[in-house]
C-alpha cells in the first residue's frame, strides 16, 4: 500500500466524492462519517508519504506506467510531502468541524456540500502531488471550479462575491494555462523535470519569458497577493464558516506552493532570481500586501472581513520569504505556511463559532464572549497572538526566521516592514481581543448592573478542531528547529 | 566558575504556570482550592529559587537548555549570581504579596478573581524566565509573556478608564518591544553571530562604533519596561490595577524585568570597556539622571497616593539603571542592590496604599488626614519604608545610595553625586508629607467612619517593611550576592 500511496490519496477522495452522492441520497446521515474516513485516511497517507520520502528520498510515481515524459508523472520531494500535510490535516480537521455548522447554515444541501468540499480537497492534494505542469492545471480548475461553488452557497452577498472570485479566478487560470501553451510549443515537454532539463538552453526566448510571465501573475491572483486580492475578502466573509476556515487555510498555501514550484522547479533559481528579477519585484509586492493588509484590516468592523485582510498580510510574509532567495528566508516561508495554515485554521473556525452561536461576527458581536464561550475565545486570543507574532507563540517562531532572511539578504527595508505589519496586526487584534475580555456591557450602563452572561460554549464538534489548533499554535513554535533540520531544510532550492 | 546542568530553573519557572492551569480549572466554584494553589506554587518557587543560592554562592552557575530553535539559538537557562538575586527577591515577595492578595480581592469582592490570579501566576513564571534566561532570544521571549499576561491584570475594572489605561500599557510596552527591542535583537544577532549572555559582551569589535551606537539606543528604546523618559507613561496609566497588581508586578516583576533586560544588555551584551570606549555608560548615566530628577518632581504634585508611588518608582528604576550605567564596581553595587531595597520597599508603600483603600476607600492623599491614628500599623509601615526610599541610615536605600554615592565620585561625575542628593531631598518632600498628614493632622471632615485594619492586608506589609529595615541592618546577604555579580566580570 506504500507504494501506491501518492495515488491512492487522490484517487480515495475523489472516488468518496461520487459514493458520497450515492449514499446521500440514500441515507443523509452517512455523507458526514464517510467524509470524515476518507479524509482520516489521507491524513495516514500523507503521513506514510511524507515518511518514504524522509527515509528513501524522493518518490517518482508513473501513472499507468506511462515513461515521463510521456505519461502524467507524481513527483514527491520534501517539499510536497510537507504541503500534503498540511492540506490533508486541516481539510480532515475542518470537516469534523463542518458538522454543525452545515446543519445549522444549510441542512438541504448536506450531500452536495461534502460532495463539492471532497473534490477540492482531491484537486488541492493533486495540485500539490503532480509533477506535470498541465495535470497541475486540470486540478487547479478543479479546485477552483468547487471552491466558487462552496463559497456560494454562503450568506448575504456570497453569490456575487462567488462571481466576482469565479471572474478573477478564470483570468488567472488561463494565464497558468497560456504559460504552460507556451512552454509546451518552446519545447514539447509538460513535465516539470523535463521542463527544468530543457529550459535552460531557451532562457533567452521571448516565449519562454512570457510563459514564465504568466505563469506568475496567474498564481498570484490564485493565492490572492496583494494587489491582486481584490476577489478574497468578500468571498471568505460571505462564505460558510467552514469553507472560508479551509480555503483561507489551505488555498492561499498551496498558491505559494505552486509559484515556489514554477519559480524553483520548472525554472531555476539563477533564471528566476538574476537573469529575471522575478523575486526583487515580487519583495516588493510583498512588502505591500504586509502593510496594506495590515492597515485595511484595521479599518474592518467585521471579523471575519479583517481576517481577510490579515490572511492577504500573510500571504506577503510567505511570499517575502522566498523573495530574499536565501536559505533562511525560505525556511522562514515554509514554516510560515504551516503556522498560518493553524493560525488561520484557527480564527476562521472561531469566528465561525460566533457566528454558529450568535448570528453574526462584527466586532461589536463580540462583546465579552469570553464569559459566553472561554475556551473558543481563549483558542482565537492565542491564534491572534501567533499572527501577530508574540512570542512564545508559533508565529513568532516563523517571523523569527522571515526577518533574519531578510536582513541576510541585505534587505534591511523588509525587515523593518516586517516589524511594523506585525505591529499593524496587533492593533486590529487587539481590538477584538479587547471587546472579548474587557468591554464594559451594553446594559451596564443602564441600571441593571453586570447582567448574568450564561456559559454558552461552542459545541464539542467544533470547539474539539477549534482547541486543536490552538493546541499545536501553542506547541509547534518550540518544535521549530526540529521541524527545519526534519524536513525544511531538504526543501531549500538548491543555490540558495 | 563551573556550569552545572540542572533543571531547577525550569521547575522555577513551570511551577507557576502549572498553578495557573490549576486555578483556570478550579475557578470560583472553590475558592479556597484555588488560592491553595497560589500560595503553595509561591512557597514551591520560592524553594526552589533559594535551593539555587548556595551553588551560585560557590561561584557556579546553573544551565538547562530546554529546546534548540535555531542552530545557536536555544531556550535555554543559565542562573548566574544576578539573576537570582533577582529571582529570589521576585519569588520571595510573590509568596507575601499573595496573601496579601487575597485578603485585598475578597475585602473588596473584586470580579473574576480567578483570572486575577491565573494571569498573576503567569507573570511570575515569565519573570523567573526572564531572571534565568541564558540569551537574549529567551529574554525576549518571557519578556513578551509578561506585557501578554499582565495586560489583563491592567485592564481588570474593564472600566473605560482601565481600557484605555490598559491600551496605553500594551501600546507602550508590546508597539517597543516589537519596534526597537525585537529590531536591535535581530541587529545584534547579525553583527555577533549568537545572542548568549557573555561576561565580557558579545559586541566587541562586531561592528563600526555607529552601528553599535545605534543598536544600543534602539535597545534602550526598546526596553520600555525600564520606564525610563520619555517612554514612561505607560507605569502611571497602569495604576488604575488591582492594588497587589500595582505592588509586585508595577514596583517589582515586570519594571524590574525591563531594568533586568537593561543590565543583561548593557553588562552582558556589549560589556563594560566597550561601553565605556563609546562613551555610552555615561550618556546613560545623564540620560537616567534626568529621568531621576524629573520623575520627581512630577511625583510632588501628584495628589493620587497611586501615582504618586507610581513616578517615584520611575525615579527609582533609574537610579539602578545609573548605578549600573556609571560601570564604577561600588555603583554597579549600588545599582545591583537597589532591585532588592526598591522592591521591598516599594511594595511596602503599595501595599500601604491598598490597605488604605480596602479600609477607608481612600485613593488621594489630600483625604489622609488623620488616619494614622486609625490605621497605625500601615502608617508605621509606611513610614518605615518612606525611609528606606530616601536612604536614611539604617534602612536598606541608604546601602544603595551610599554605593551608587561612592561609584559616581568613582567614576569622577561630581553632577552625578549631585542629582542623587537633589533627589534624596526630593523623595524626603513628597513621601514624609504624606507620614507627617496621616499622624499630626487632624481630620477635617465629620462624619467618623468606622475604619479598621484588615489583618490578612496589614500583616504582609509589616513583614515588608520590616525587611526594607533589615537590610539595611544586615546587608551582608544581599551584598554577597552582589558582589559575586561584580568579582566575576
């Protein structure tokens, strides 16, 4: 079985996600358990993967038998294994957490959402699996294709933030697509091997400059970089609790993933670094999405809206790791993508749980829940902290390597951007934090006195995924090191 | 000097954290469990912290390496002769001040006294975390922690008043740390290569004489929790805490760390003679003798008891920060000595000020009148300690003030021994008023309430003030401790 393990965790979701419409139509109550096998399941498989390629190296699979680079070829590095999971942890985290929260938000639509949810979990997990630059694409749309219709079957305003996403999203998979037409034409190959074998001869085609091009601003409107983000904060705020928990977690991730791939893969480092000053530009951009985001967030009055905006703010602290093209500014990224996956994974969920509980997440909803739901609020003051960067925080650990990657790299400026966008941050979460614990009550004022608060805590199926995360925002940060020299460091491209 | 692996400064600073999980799950339902908790991990710190004494005495050090971050970056412990001085003054005045603790919240029936307490716990753990601390990056670390965990002791009332104080105290002390301090870490670690506390400093000859200029300002910048000038205003607006929160961590713990940090960095980082050759060691010592002089100042004209202790404490940190910035050995005594004669001290006139309150619901210092004779004992012990802060012989500030005396003529700065007798005269004026107030005037308003004494509150602040006096008496114990600190650089 370890052996066919780099198929079986596509093929298993995906098969899961057709019984799942046969079995619910049957029976309703079974779609949640059998989700949740089948995502337990990718999580061993990632696990087992993850572990061949620590002890053995690199996994190539062929499928069918097919001889690259003829046939679609599964390439498994550090690098991969470590995306993998990511993704398949949180996605079976999430989907215990779905529970009653698709109860709740919309009962009727059950079998179709676990249906959509497993498919893009299958296209997240192939995107981060294949070694094919158009197999990549055929999953990219897959994932693209169920995430606009999960965040559409959200609240208010979600169709049309759905539409817009769907709009934004299309322009840039046709980009990812026209970038991989042209490097086919150059040189006949979709393989990313092969691709890296052949391209450097070609490095001074125009074609080849374009393709990479494209290539670039396509995935940057996937993974919502700054100031290609326009579609992402209201498709995460309208969306349902437990889509914008996973996308916001995990898409944005595998988006930096796949740039990292296109950049470090397909292209080299010295093509990608020095002969096209892609990564000099894309600090910059970075730098913007830290600061923008950091101060549209604050300018919020929603949570789960400033959320967003913190996400895009750490997309640019991702992308600026791997911009300063050093050891330990990639390290720093990499780390980063598995902090803010919790990190994320976390608030969204808690703010979920608000919504669940309360109807709504404006910061004024907010309001001394921590007398109402303590341990969710504690979960969600903890993840905040991590995103600010406070130590003893995961979080912080990640910065930690991010702003010494910068100032290796001479980068003096990112470094001290770095700094202010955590202090940006802090200031939107502080004031949530402060409504949860500290603000006086509305009807403290008027007479009645401190009024009795009933304990009211999130239920156990989501405040169980909710405390996990925490758990491990709490506990991962001290395993840093042992994270880096476990697997990071075999990620490092090499001439960093 | 030998470094012993030992994992006694981990329990150090666990044993608290654990009792703050303890009270978290006890709560309200058992109140008395859950001070249990409190008081027995002070007494268990405490031991623990004093069981260390004997090896450091010896010239030892201790060391745990909890986990390795970086390779060269560790969370990792090292106990010198410094940090336990401190540690053990911290953990020893935790142990009175949670009883004290607990007799101020239930007289006034305070709310959510177990998050008071499990915050308070937490303090704690960071403060022996950041006593122990081998590197900077530890350092920076539980120095974190405590802006974190005491940011809900400020905002306690959760009144507006107690937000605001509360948002102007994390502004300060996190919007530094992350700005300068964290900058001037990241600074450092570039130029030097590790971020261990060396006895000889790490910076020497690592940078052009700018650079490192640079690094120390952003340092000293960074370090709000000094409560030097102008970054000070965060310590009064923090007074609108619990008192007990005002007495250890606003006197003791968490101004103490940011003095700590300071010596760490100046002594530890960049070292005496590089100091001395930038000329920084001076520039501190003016720079904290006007902190001295006009934090004083502002403390006459205060009337809130509170505030007014809360500007002589700003004084007061400075004073440590020039003894140890004048880097003469009889100042860095005096300056070493006084985190130990302040603390005990200062949490005496604090605690003072809470017992006044939880008795006569009295914040000012105009409504004094007359309650000495109503509330002798605080009065005495007041007093006592109004001694001990001004330095008259016997009680323990004249130690301190006698050395830091001795290293400014040391160090050949005659205005420097001048501000510490201008000040002397200026803690006189606005400390004994307030005795003289409480026993010789008579009170003017009619009414005769019924005020008494609350045991559980008058009796800590009597141990205190008593060992504010015995210091001075017998100041062998501290001074060894003290000078071991000096004999090993």
């Amino acid at each position: 079985m370890t052996a066919q393990a780099p198929i079986l965790i596509i093929i298993i979701p995906l098969i899961a996600s057709f019984l799942n419409v046969i079995i619910g139509l049957w029976r309703k109550r079974l779609c949640y358990p059998l989700v949740i096998i089948t995502l337990g399941l990718s999580v061993i498989l990632s696990i087992s993967i993850l572990n061949t390629v620590i002890i053995q190296g690199v996994i190539h699979y062929r499928l069918g038998g097919w001889e690259p680079p003829w046939g679609i070829e599964y390439v498994i590095d550090h690098l991969n294994a470590f995306i993998l999971i990511i993704v398949s942890f949180i996605s079976f985290t999430i989907a215990i957490y779905s529970k009653r929260n698709v109860e709740q938000e919309f009962p009727e639509k059950t079998v179709y959402f676990y249906t959509i949810y497993l498919l893009l979990v299958t296209g997240l997990l192939g995107i981060t699996i294949t070694g094919d630059v158009f197999n990549l694409y055929v999953f990219l749309e897959i994932t693209s294709l169920a995430v606009y219709a999960l965040i559409a079957i959200g609240r208010d305003k979600a169709p049309l933030a759905s539409f817009n996403y769907l709009i934004m999203g299309t322009i840039g998979a046709c980009f990812y697509l026209l970038g991989v037409g042209y490097l086919y034409i150059a040189t006949g190959s979709l393989n990313m091997a092969d691709l890296g074998r052949l391209l450097p001869d070609l490095y001074h085609s125009k074609a080849v400059l374009v393709a990479f091009a494209f290539f670039v601003v396509g995935v940057a409107i996937k993974m919502a970089l700054f100031p290609l983000h326009v579609w992402l904060p209201d498709a995460y705020t309208y969306a349902p609790s437990t889509v914008s928990a996973f996308a916001a977690s995990t898409m944005t991730k595998v988006g930096v993933y796949v740039m990292i791939r296109i950049m470090f893969t397909v292209f080299e480092p010295r093509f990608s670094i020095v002969m096209l000053p892609s990564t000099e530009i894309l600090g910059w951009v970075a730098s913007g999405a830290m600061i923008f985001g950091g101060i549209l967030a604050i300018a919020q009055t929603d949570v789960k809206r400033m959320l967003s905006y913190i996400l895009i703010a750490e997309v640019g602290y991702i992308v600026i790791g791997v911009s300063v093209a050093n050891r330990m500014g990639f390290t720093g990224a990499l780390l980063h993508i598995l902090f803010d996956a919790f990190t994320m994974a976390c608030l969204f969920m808690a703010a979920g749980a608000v919504m669940h509980k309360t109807g709504e997440t404006s910061i004024h909803g907010f309001r001394r829940l921590h007398r109402r739901m303590p341990l969710t609020m504690a979960a969600f003051s903890i993840a905040a902290l991590s995103a600010i960067g406070v130590p003893p925080f995961a979080g912080f650990f990640s910065k930690w390597y991010l702003v010494l990657g910068a100032i290796d790299a001479g980068k003096w400026i990112f470094a001290v951007l770095l700094l202010l966008s955590s202090l940006l941050i802090a200031i939107a979460f502080f004031r949530v934090i402060e409504n949860i614990y500290f603000a006086p009550s509305d009807h403290a004022h008027n007479g009645v006195g401190q009024e009795e608060i009933v304990r009211d805590e999130t239920p156990l199926s989501m405040l169980v995924p909710i405390l996990t995360m925490a758990a491990g925002i709490l506990i991962l940060g001290f395993f840093s090191g042992k994270i880096v020299s476990a697997v990071i460091q075999f990620t490092v491209p090499g001439g960093f | 000097m030998e470094a012993i692996s030992s994992i006694k400064p981990l329990l150090a600073v666990i044993v608290s954290l654990i009792a703050a999980f303890l009270i978290l799950i006890t709560g309200e339902r058992a109140r008395n469990l859950r001070e249990f908790w409190t008081i027995l991990a002070s007494v268990v710190k405490f031991a623990i912290v004093a069981s260390m004494v004997s090896p450091i005495l010896e010239g030892n050090v201790l060391e745990y390496t909890v986990i390795s971050i970086l390779p060269g970056l560790s969370l990792q412990f090292r106990v010198d002769a410094l940090g336990i001085l401190f540690a053990l003054t911290a953990s020893f005045l935790w142990i009175i001040t949670s009883f004290y603790s607990i007799g101020y919240m239930r007289s006034l029936n305070e709310h959510a006294q177990t998050r008071y307490f499990a915050c308070f716990a937490i303090a704690l753990s960071a403060t022996m975390g950041v006593a122990f601390s081998a590197n900077l990056f530890t350092t920076f670390i539980f120095y974190e922690i405590i802006t974190l965990s005491t940011y809900p002791l400020v905002a306690h009332k959760e009144t507006s008043e107690a937000i605001k104080g509360a948002r102007r105290y994390l502004a300060y002390l996190l919007g530094t740390s992350i700005a300068f301090l964290l900058l001037a870490i990241f600074l450092t670690y570039n130029a030097a290569g590790t971020l261990d506390f060396s006895n000889q400093g790490i910076l020497a000859g690592k940078g052009s004489n700018a650079l490192l200029t640079v690094i120390f300002i952003l340092f000293m910048a960074g370090i709000a929790k000094a409560a030097m000038m102008p970054l000070h205003s965060w310590l009064p607006a923090a007074m609108v805490a619990p008192t007990p929160v005002s007495a250890l961590l606003h006197a003791v713990a968490v101004v103490k760390v940011g003095v700590f940090t300071v010596i760490r960095v100046a002594l530890y980082i960049f070292g005496i003679d590089l100091l001395s050759r930038l000329g920084l060691g001076t520039a501190l010592a003016y720079f904290a003798s006007f902190t001295i002089i006009a934090a004083s100042i502002i403390a006459l004209r205060q009337d809130n008891l509170k505030l007014r202790l809360a500007y002589s404490t700003i004084s007061q940190l400075s004073y440590i920060i020039l003894g140890v910035a004048l880097l003469t050995p009889s100042s860095m005594v005096g300056g070493i000595i006084h985190i130990t004669n302040h603390a005990f001290s200062k949490i005496t006139l604090f605690f003072c000020a809470g017992s006044i309150y939880c008795a006569a619901h009295k914040t000012n210092i105009s409504q004094l009148s007359g309650i000495g004779k109503k509330m002798p004992w605080t009065m005495t012990a007041f007093f006592i300690a109004s001694l001990s802060m001004i330095g008259v012989p016997p009680a323990g500030g004249f130690i301190s003030k006698w050395y830091l005396a001795l290293g400014s003529i040391e160090a050949k700065e005659i205005p420097i021994l001048a501000v510490i007798i201008v000040s002397s005269i200026l803690n006189a004026a606005y400390f004994l008023p307030i005795t003289y107030k409480a026993f010789f005037e008579k009170q003017d308003d009619a009414h005769h309430e019924e005020i008494k004494e609350i045991p559980m509150v008058a009796i800590p602040l009597m141990i205190t003030a008593i060992i504010s006096m015995l210091i001075g008496i017998y100041p062998d114990y501290f001074l060894t401790l003290t000078k071991e600190v000096i004999r090993l650089r």
